[in-house]
C-alpha cells in the first residue's frame, strides 16, 4: 500500500501502533478483539469493496472513524464513501505526509462531533435516558445478537400509576420534577450495561439479561416496584406514587422488537387491571415460573 511509508513514519510526532489486515474479515476479527482509533482501508478489499466494505466496517465499529483509500480519484464514489459512513477519502500515490496528518486529525474530531450528535438524538431531553428512537434500535440489535446466542432477556414496560392525577393537582412542573427524578431513580437500580429508556409521558422501558432460573426472572421487576414505592422528595412536596410493570421474554414471549414491546405493554396493563403497584410477566414466558407481587401497601394510589 502506497500509505505505508507515511504511515510508519509517524503522524503529527505521535507514535501509532498499526495493526495491518489484508481481508474485510481479518479486519473485522482484529475490530473485536482490541481497541483502535482509526481504520484506514483500501476500497477494494479481496473479500469486499465498495459502498458494501464500508458499510461493514461500520457495523462491526461503528464508533471508529473511517478513512478510505483508493488508485484513482472519483469526485462520485469519493462522495458515496462518506455518505456511505467514512470520514475522508484519499486517493493513493498523492497523498502527502501533511495531507494524511491532516486526514486522521480531521476525521477523527468529525467521528466524535457525529457521535455527539447522534448522542443527543438518541436522548429523551427531559430525563437524559435513551428515548424511544434510540430503543427501538438497541432492542432490535438484541433481537439479532441474543438469538445467535441462544441467550434470553426481558423488556419491562412500566408507567406510573396515577400520574395524571399528580399533573392535574401539583401541574406539570411537578410533574416533570418527578419524571425526571424517576429516570434518576431507575438508572441508578440498574446496571451499567442494561437499557433504562423514557418512551414518552411516564411510560419507560428497562431492558436487561435475563438467566434461567425463577429468581433472575422476577429480581428486576420486583426491584423496580419497590424502589419507585419510596417516597419522592420533590422541593415542595413529597409524593407517594407507585408504578405497574409488564415483562415480556425473549424469545419466549417474541421473537421481534415491536412483538416484545407489544407483549410486554399488554402486561402492564394486565397489572393495572389486577390491582396496579405490582408487575405481570407474559403467559409465554411464565411456564414453569409463576408471577410475583409485592406485599400490600396501604398508601397505593
């Protein structure tokens, strides 16, 4: 490769590490097994090229940014490869040592402003959780990783029961007080690499790895009811507010993104009608497992 001798080199007096692969799946490989900076690929690769090669760089990194190479200069595919995801576009033979600087500095600050954006635009600005654009993805990301995996997990759909009642009698100020003390609240039970999402109004959508047994079943929707039972310090007033669950299954009680969400809206609801302040897991997921309550309270709304 023509870049070679620059890139040993040096760039801008920093020292880079560089790791070569001569396929798109040698690449991919090295992708998942350690941490880069930068791609710089050639647009013609023996296993992959073209719009195609960059495309599944992308999925496989789609944090890196991607500088892409290539013999002769074609203003139109140069301006296919970055609509296609890549930050830059070089054409081998002329490019200069201060020109593929320039290249790596600049395409590295365009990935993290794009990441930034793409941050803000999957972010629900009231509470600063995941929204329902940023969900769906995620959850349809699961879908097809965990079905590779034959591995499980469970979206929980829950809102708050009674809200309207708290808007109607406090205003929505409050309201948005308590919502975003509520995303707090959720975010902070969960773990670090479970999804803690607001879906609009009160209603929210947790999603986490489920095990095999009875207790990795019920443990996070249990916490869930629990910790949303405590009293919320709100400035001027404290509120009692409770919220319904519902749960659904994967695979068992779907096996796409909308068929989870829908399952698993449907058993809030099945907890609203049986009492609320507790949480439903949906008939397909329940065998052998049996669903759970928390004790009675007498302050429920």
């Amino acid at each position: 490769m023509a870049l070679t001798p620059i890139l040993t080199g040096g760039l801008d007096g920093t020292d880079y590490q560089i790791d070569r692969a001569r396929s798109l799946r040698e690449a991919i490989r090295m992708l998942h097994d350690s941490q880069y900076d930068l791609m710089i690929t050639d647009i013609l690769l023996p296993d992959c090229d073209g719009l195609v090669l960059i495309q599944r760089l992308q999925e496989a990194a789609s944090h890196i940014a991607i500088v892409v190479v290539s013999d002769t200069e074609d203003d139109e595919l140069a301006f296919e490869a970055i609509r296609a995801g890549a930050q830059d576009f070089l054409v081998k033979g002329v490019v200069t040592h201060g020109q593929l600087r320039r290249s790596v500095r600049f395409s590295q600050e365009r990935k993290r402003t794009e990441q930034r954006f793409m941050h803000l635009a999957s972010r629900d600005p009231l509470t600063g959780l995941a929204n329902r654009r940023a969900t769906m993805v995620q959850l349809q990301s699961l879908v097809v990783r965990y079905r590779r995996l034959c591995r499980r997990f469970s979206v929980l759909y829950l809102d708050l029961d009674g809200f309207k009642g708290i808007n109607d009698e406090y205003g929505h100020d409050v309201g948005d007080v308590l919502l975003k003390q509520v995303g707090q609240r959720l975010q902070s039970t969960m773990r670090e690499y479970d999804l803690c999402a607001r879906m609009g109004g009160d209603e929210f959508v947790i999603i986490v790895d489920t095990g095999e047994g009875i207790t990795d079943l019920h443990q996070t929707p249990s916490r869930v009811v629990s910790t949303l039972a405590e009293p919320f310090n709100l400035g001027n007033h404290i509120l009692q507010v409770t919220a319904s669950v519902g749960v659904a299954v994967f695979p068992e009680s779907g096996r796409t993104a909308d068929a989870l969400l829908k399952r698993a809206d449907e058993q809030l609801y099945e907890s609203k009608k049986a009492g609320k302040n507790q949480y439903t897991i949906c008939e397909y997921a329940q065998e052998p497992f049996a669903t759970r309550r928390p004790p009675p309270r007498s302050d429920k709304r």
